[in-house]
C-alpha cells in the first residue's frame, strides 16, 4: 500500500466515525431554536459591522454535516467567531443536529 492510500483510508475512517457519532436532526423540532440564527443568517444580504464588516453567509440549503461540523469548530474554538462561538457553546449535539436538518431543507 502506498502511503496515500493509507492516508486516505485513516480519513475515510474518521470522516465515518464522526459522521455515525451525528445525533439524527429533527427539522421540525428546530423550528423552536432558530431565533439565535434568524438574526443574522435570516436576513438576505446582511452584512455585519462588529469587530469587522462582513457578508454574513447564508445557510439555508447547506449539507447538514457540513453545518453540524460548523457548529463543532465554533464551539471548540477552531473556528473564531465570538458571537458565533457562544451560541454554538449553548447547544447540544442534538440542537445542532436539529438545527442542520431544518436549514438543510430550506432553498439556498
């Protein structure tokens, strides 16, 4: 085996773990914790002004693992966002599920 097969492999095999460790969302049950996103993500074109001006991206229509990653990089800090981080430090895994699910099944 040559060395990138066996790192493809390890990858392959961490992606599917972490991917079988994702609670299943349930769209409809997030319908009740939008309110901290709706701010921001649910304005078209919005553009914040703190700490810097920026396109905030929409999320709608998003691959639910890819928004669950999001969510897991804020709250570890690997992503550095402060408003970002702290409301990802107020969910669980299943919010975060939840939440993926229902902005995954809306239009980008």
């Amino acid at each position: 085996m040559t060395m990138k097969t066996i790192l493809g492999l390890m990858v392959f095999a961490v992606a599917g773990a972490a991917f079988a460790q994702t609670p299943l969302g349930n769209a409809e049950a997030a319908k009740a914790k939008t309110s901290m996103c709706e701010g921001c993500h649910g304005v078209p074109g919005y553009r914040t002004a703190s700490p810097h001006v920026y396109h905030v991206p929409k999320i709608g229509g998003q691959q639910p693992v890819y928004l669950v990653n999001a969510l897991q990089e804020y709250k570890l800090g690997a992503r550095s966002h402060p408003t970002m981080r702290a409301i990802a430090e107020s969910l669980s895994e299943q919010d975060m599920a939840d939440l993926a699910a229902y902005y995954s099944s809306l239009q980008k």
